[in-house]
C-alpha cells in the first residue's frame, strides 16, 4: 500500500453562489454562531447512515470498524477543532461537487432572505437547503478537510480560507482516516472558545443529543475519548423516557428550524404493520412550504437505517409537517420503485396521516387559541387536502377556520356559521378574492351584509378550487356571491327598507338601453338586489366559475377567453336615477353606461377595457355637468 502522495495541489475558484453564500457567512453576526458545529454533526451522521446503507450490500465497507462515531478533538494551543467521522467518506470527484459547489434551487432564495432579513432570523435558515458546510467559516479562518472513500485506497484534502478559492490534492493515508472525513477547523481569536470542552459538550447536548450516532470528545491532544452521546435513536424511546426538551433539540436536529414544534406526535403502530413515527408540527412556516413541488419532508428509516427523504409518506397537504418513519417491515435495500408501489408504505402513509390529523383536530378542541396561530400558519396548505383527499374531506373542513362579514377580524368555522344561518338559508355564501380590505369592501358584499347574512372571506388561492369540489357541509352547499343570482328577496334588510319598483322614473327604460349598448362587452344587465350602497358591480353568469375563479385560471394561461359577466345596476342609487332621467341625450347617457361597467371593472380589481375611450367619455361627462 502506498503511504506517500506526491502531487501539486490544484486550485479551484468558488462557484459565484458559493463565494456570495461565504462571504454572508463571514460578514453576519448571528446571535449563536455555535450552530456551525449542529451542522458539521449532521453532516457526518448522515455519512454514517449512507455507510451503513451502502454495507447492506457490500459488508466489507464496515471491515474491522462496524460502529459508527463522531469524534470531537479540540487542541486549545493551536486553536484547533477537528470534527471526525467513520461514515462513507468522499473521493476526489465528491469532495469538488459537494464542497465547491452548490447544486441545490433553493440556494439563490436562501441567500436572498438570509440578506434581507436580521442576523437572528438568518440563523434559523442555516441548513436549509444544505449550506450547512459553509457555517464553518462563521468561527474558522482556515478549513482543511482530509476524506477517504469507504473501501478506497485514495484518501484527498480540500483546503480553503473561505476568501474565493481552495484546493484539492491526494492525501498522505497515514495522515488520513481509515474511511469517513476528518474536518479540522482553525478558528478565529474570537472563536477560541470553542476548543473548550465545556463549550462544546453544552452545544452537542443542547443540539445534538439525538443524533442516531454516538458522539465522543477528547479534550486535549493527548487526552483519551469520552462518550458524550449514546447514539440511540430517540424514537425507540417510549414517550414517557423523552421531555418535551428532548423532543424540542431533536426536532431542531431534524428540521433545521430553531423555533418549538406547535405539536408532537410519537407513538409505536403494532399488528399488521409495525413501525415508529415521529412527526411535528412546526411552530413556524418552513422556508420552503409553498414549494411547487409540493414535497413533504418525512425520513423513512427501515430497523433505524436512514432509507431516502424523497419518499411520499405523508399527503402532499401535510408537507409542512417533519419527522420520520422507522419499520422494520420492509427490506434494507428497498428500491425507489418499492418505495411509490409498496401496500405497506401506503397503509403506513394512512396510518400516519390519521394520527396526525387526529393531534389536530385534539388541538383544536381542546386548545383553540394555540389553534388559531396553528391554522394562520398553516391553513393555507391544509386547504388543498380538501379538494385532494376525499376520504378525510369532512375531518379538514371541520377544521377549517374563515374571516368572515360578521367576523373579519377573527375566524369561524363552517360549523359556527350553519348554526347561526338564517332561517331559510340554504346555502354557504363565500367572496373569493385577494385581500382581506379588498373583500371587505367588496360591492356585491352589500346586500348580504344589509340582510345580516354570514360571508366567508376568502382569501387564499386554494380556496377558489376546494369550494368547487365540496359539495356541501352539513347539508348546505357553498355558493359565491359573484356568480348567479343573489335570491336575497326572501330576507329582510335589517333596516326595513324594500327594494325600489324597475319602473320607476324611467329606471326599466334605462336599463334595456344599457343592455342594448353594452351587448358586445356584457352578458347581461339587470337590476340588483345585491347591491345597497355602490351603482354597480360585476357578476359572473350562473353557469361556468365565478369572478376569482375566472382570474386565477385567466392568470395561469387556462383559460382562452373570458366569460361576458352581467353587470348589475342599484336601482335606487342616487347616480342611476340621475342617469335614467335624462331621457333627451342618448349620447351623455352611452358615456354613462360604459363609464359604469368601467367603475365595475375597477370595484373588481380590473382596469377599464380602453382607458383612453375612459378618459374621453369621463371628460364628456365632467364637461356637460359644468354646462349643466
């Protein structure tokens, strides 16, 4: 075996996202620079899970040395932490990619949020998106990172200062690890203090507990290893042997978020199917939570081997959730075809869901105000499960919670707004839109609102979709106010009032003139009983979607061409019936009618079809009211 290595070095540059990603990792001041040694940890875990995957098929990779470890070497003098695994190791190729480059979509808007955002929040996001790495620079004004492969004869050495370049080059074996990497960090003056057992220990207990690798420390050069961590799995544990401490560092180890988890759910499935799952609920959103891919971030394990992260184990609408499922179930070498055809991951997959759903609906009974900040952050997501899982359809809706008209501020449930619906009403009136002050102000609110009638708010993309899907909710079917007719006669205003006669002061004749001049542009226009305080506004015929729903498709290029909407007038709005009377100037009542529909575009969020023929006909308009 050849011990020496004589080669040049070669020298490499930063890819550009790399060099911007470590000088944000210099020049930031985080409030605990200490999470670089979480990462550095995770890191190496990770590789002793990969070995042991690998050995499943090739047992000669563990040779003498079955027992995965991290060591910790701290070397006070020299201003020295080394970092060491026995994982799989990397050879020259891995060690460029994984080290020189980043490879990973996510990078870019890391970057961007961790600049735009305070130092503090900015240290949640590290590991994210696998810079764990490059934390290191944060505390070291020097790396030299020395790999073997498992099974390899090469061992190389990757050094940088973390300033734009670094450089590669074989590595002497003596001086190298038999497999695994060895990190070796020299720190800054002001990082001494993490040669400090003290320190260190305190960091790895607080953070790293729970690794599924024991974890050992030697103190000083010449000083013998001491277990800091015993390496077990915390989910064999029964949940009477794990605090809510525990939990909460191991679901910062897994998630690499740094607030509490909102919920916990871990428990022992036993008969058909047996496995572990350790699922949280995060207090926060994750970073990556409106992914359009939609994936979920559950680990499956099988008798504590670390499979894949890329399996679908939980719906696509509880991707917010993270933890991991361990079975013994399944073989060692599951392929990734097993994994998405497997009757055993899907009745696991039901299995889980049920609970977690369960937690939920637990918390939200028991619970409401913390239920309120889980559903603000999370429903939005939770949402999509109602148009996607038919078979827990009614379980999400009961735990959906809205703004509505009688409730803007707070939220209700569906099962609130049927027991406080007017007598008579047989449906669930919603308004769909883009903001809360939007909706609110929305004109084809009004009539609902003078009657006392219950809306929901919605303001959520998703929600235009699953409204469409759910047929009904305890018996009631849901119907948007921007579509169809209002049938809002059979409700008294709470004021008294009655809705004006069509053919008053002309007001019927002004309405087929309006009907004949807008025809190319509108389906129809009627009088209203929608409307109490605004002239006008635009609804969508009763057939087809409703306004929102219209745009959103509009938007996504999926729809051709746009429905004609009808354009509804108040009949007792002081501007109609000044409009309607003037019966000698067809022409000043055309300018009228289109700059109408334009007002109804605009109280929709539109813009006016033709703004110069808009301004043109609202300058007529100004200019005969000064004649007048």
């Amino acid at each position: 075996m050849t011990t020496t290595v004589e080669q040049t070095a070669e020298s490499h540059v930063f890819e550009a996202d790399v060099a911007r990603l470590l000088h944000m990792m210099v020049h930031s001041v985080y409030s605990d620079k200490g999470v670089f040694l979480r990462e550095l940890i995770s890191n190496g875990a990770d590789a002793c899970e990969k070995l042991r995957y690998e050995a499943i098929e090739t047992p000669s990779l563990l040779a003498a040395d079955p027992e995965s470890r991290i060591t910790l070497r701290l070397d006070e003098e020299r201003r020295q932490l080394v970092v060491e695994d026995n994982g799989i190791g990397m050879r020259r190729d891995e060690m460029i990619e994984a080290l020189g480059t980043i490879a990973r979509s996510g990078t870019r808007a890391f970057m961007e949020r961790i600049a735009e955002n305070k130092a503090a929040e900015g240290a949640q996001l590290i590991g994210q998106f696998g810079v764990g790495f490059y934390s290191c620079f944060m505390v070291a004004e020097h790396v030299d990172v020395i790999s073997r492969r498992a099974g390899s004869e090469e061992a190389w050495k990757w050094s940088s200062d973390g300033k734009g370049s670094y450089s590669v080059e074989a590595a002497n074996l003596v001086e190298a690890p038999p497999r695994g990497t060895r990190i070796v960090l020299h720190l800054m003056e002001d990082a001494k203090t993490y040669t400090s057992r003290w320190t260190v220990e305190r960091i790895v207990k607080e953070q790293s507990g729970h690794v599924p690798v024991a974890i050992r420390i030697v103190d000083k050069p010449d000083g013998e290893p001491v277990q800091i961590t015993d390496g077990t799995a915390l989910w064999t544990k029964s949940k009477s042997e794990v605090s809510k401490e525990d939990y909460t560092d191991f679901y910062r180890g897994l998630s690499g978020q740094y607030d509490e988890p909102a919920l916990t759910v871990h428990f022992r499935a036993e008969g058909r199917h047996e496995y572990t799952a350790l699922a949280f609920v995060p207090g926060t959103q994750p970073f990556d939570m409106f992914d359009p891919e939609r994936k979920g971030r559950m680990k499956l394990y099988v008798k504590r081997v670390f499979i894949t992260d890329d399996a679908e184990l939980m719906p696509r609408y509880l991707r917010f959730v993270r933890g991991l499922i361990d079975t013994a179930d399944l073989p060692l070498n599951v392929s990734r075809e097993m994994i998405q055809e497997s009757p055993i991951l899907a009745a696991i997959r039901k299995g889980v869901t049920n609970r977690v759903i369960t937690a939920v609906e637990k918390l939200a009974d028991g619970e409401p105000e913390t239920y309120l900040k889980f559903w603000e952050n999370f429903g939005p997501v939770l949402k999509e499960g109602i148009y996607e899982d038919y078979e827990r359809r009614a379980q999400l809706m009961a735990l959906a919670r809205f703004h509505t008209s009688a409730s803007p501020e707070g939220h209700r449930s569906l099962a609130e707004y049927v027991k406080d619906a007017k007598e008579g009403q047989d449906a669930i009136y919603y308004l769909a839109g883009g903001s809360l002050d939007q909706l609110k102000a929305s004109p084809q609110l009004e009539g609902f609102r003078a009657r006392g009638i219950e809306v929901l708010l919605l303001t959520d993309s998703v929600d235009s979709f699953w409204v469409v899907n759910a047929p009904e909710f305890e018996g009631k079917a849901f119907k948007s106010i921007t579509q169809g007719t209002a049938d809002l006669a059979q409700f008294p205003r709470l004021d008294n009032q009655t809705p004006p006669e069509q053919d008053s002061a002309g007001l019927a004749t002004f309405i087929g003139f309006a009907r004949e001049k807008l025809a190319g542009q509108v389906a129809d226009v009627r009088a209203s009983d929608r409307l109490t305080e605004s002239a006008v506004c635009l609804v969508a015929p009763e057939d087809g979607y409703d306004r929102q729903m219209e745009k959103i498709l509009q938007n996504a290029g999926r729809l051709q061409g746009a429905t004609k909407p009808i354009l509804e007038i108040n009949l007792a709005h002081p501007v109609i019936k000044a409009i309607a009377a003037v019966e000698d100037d067809a022409s000043y009542q055309e300018d009228a009618t289109f700059l109408l529909l334009d007002q109804a575009r605009i109280l929709d969020g539109e813009r006016p079809q033709d703004p110069r023929k808009f301004a043109q006909r609202l300058a007529r308009v100004f200019e005969r009211s000064v004649r007048s």
